[in-house]
C-alpha cells in the first residue's frame, strides 16, 4: 500500500515538474495564437483583405526586406512597386477578375511577387512544380483551367511539347534581370513560332506602380493554387483564399 503510495506522488512530481519546464512554451504559443486571432478578426471585422495587410505592412516597414533570396532582397516598398507594375501589365493585357495564370518558376526573387501582383487584379496563380514533364505537368495546368503561363527561359525551352497540346498563345518570361535580356535559346526560338513569348521586365519598364484599380472585397476568392506532389497519383489542386 505505502509503495503504491509512493509511486502515485512520485508520478505526480513528475508530471508537475514536466508542466512547469513547458508551461513557458505552452503560455507564449496560446499568446501568439491569440494574438494572430485578434489580428485576423480586427482585419476582418474593417473588411481588409490580404492586400490591404500587406500595403499596411509597406507603411509600417517601407524600407526593410520583405524577400530575400541568396545574397539578394527586396524592401517592402520594392516589392509593392513591382506588383504594382506587374498587375497593371496583366490588367492591360486584358487579364480581369477570375483568370487563372499558371506559375512555373524556380525558386527566385520574382516568385513569390507574381502572386501578390496577380491577386490585385483578382487573378489566381497556379503555382506547378517546376518539375513535372509530360501528363502530370499538362493535368496541372488543364485542371485549373490556366489561360496563360509564366515562366522562366530555361523551363521554357524544356516544355515545348507540352506547350503544343495546350491552346496558350501567349507565355510571358520572368527572368531575374540578371538573365532577362539574354538572347534566347534554340529551344525557346522553335516554341516561339507558334506562341508569343513576352519578357516581363522589359514591359515594366513603362509600366504605372501606382495601385491597380481595387477589387471587390471577397475573403473567400482564392489567391492561388498550390498543388500536392502528385506522388500517389496526379497532383491536386488546394486553395488558398485570401481569408
């Protein structure tokens, strides 16, 4: 009787004692959470969606980096200018509310602004593994029904014959202005017979970064597309919403 006893407080010292060495993390993560949920509700609650947060997080920290990527970075206020130009572009190339445009990127500074510019003009990204070829890469983009593609020169010149099946005109480049003014491959050449490739940067040149027209305010309108590996069958598409 005494060493069950004994055994129950021993358990019990121990369980307090593990308690006491998380209670620090268990108070700051149920803070942190109640902290983000106050921000999401007051944000809803003024019918702000993600790119009025984000123009919010401009004012507040202009000049510090929003992106950074190796040995390179834009500040917040670089990144609000670019998806400015780049949304303006989009509109004026006559993309509205509703498009889909599919993403096939490498990892860059670029990447991430193409879907922050996109969703100001109402666009949703589709964002494809830049390494799907073939049937997987061709159900990704049919799937969500994308109308036009971006990408970079490499990967261009890598998917020609996925290009052919599909009924895209135009593919707009989106190279790091390192590499965008290079001359063109062989391979991007032959595509570009038969569709329109457009370099990006060199358009945004003449491009307004003034704010785009706004769009209605919808929290459930999807801001991209995000897909599975595609390991157990084809990719499949989440939503990411701007709630």
């Amino acid at each position: 009787m005494f060493h069950q006893l004994w055994a129950s407080i021993l358990s019990l010292w121990e369980f307090i004692l593990i308690v006491l060495t998380t209670l620090p993390r268990d108070l700051g993560g149920l803070y942190k959470l109640l902290k983000h949920t106050v921000i999401i509700r007051y944000h809803m609650f003024r019918r702000r969606d993600f790119i009025q947060v984000f123009r919010k997080n401009v004012k507040l920290h202009g000049s510090k980096p929003c992106f950074i990527f190796e040995d390179k970075s834009l500040s917040f206020q670089q990144v609000e200018d670019l998806t400015n130009q780049l949304g303006n572009f989009f509109s004026a190339e006559g993309f509205s509310r509703g498009d889909v445009i599919a993403l096939i990127l490498e990892n860059s500074l670029e990447y991430p602004c193409v879907w922050v510019g996109l969703s100001k003009i109402g666009c949703i990204t589709a964002l494809i593994n830049t390494n799907l070829r073939g049937k997987p890469l061709l159900h990704s983009i049919q799937t969500v029904k994308a109308i036009s593609i971006i990408t970079s020169k490499q990967i261009l010149s890598e998917i020609g014959s996925e290009l052919k099946e599909l009924n895209i005109k135009k593919i707009y480049l989106f190279d790091p202005k390192s590499t965008s003014t290079n001359k063109m491959s062989n391979g991007i050449e032959s595509v570009s017979s038969s569709v329109e490739t457009v370099q990006l940067y060199e358009k945004f040149e003449i491009c307004s970064v003034q704010p785009p027209k706004p769009i209605p305010y919808d929290l459930k309108h999807p801001v991209f597309y995000i897909f599975t590996s595609g390991t157990t069958g084809l990719p499949k598409a989440a939503v990411i919403k701007h709630s």
